[in-house]
C-alpha cells in the first residue's frame, strides 16, 4: 500500500512538470 502511494505520488509529479513544460513551450 505504502509503495503504491509513492509511485502514484511519484506519476502525478511528472504529470504536473509535463503539463508545465507543455505550458511554457
């Protein structure tokens, strides 16, 4: 449960950089 946590924790992280870099470019 506590890694399935991170890893989602750690995906929606790059989600939101992406979105922002798509953003600024």
């Amino acid at each position: 449960m506590f890694l399935m946590d991170i890893m989602i924790s750690l995906i929606l992280m790059v989600l939101l950089i992406i979105c922002v870099l798509v953003g600024v470019a």
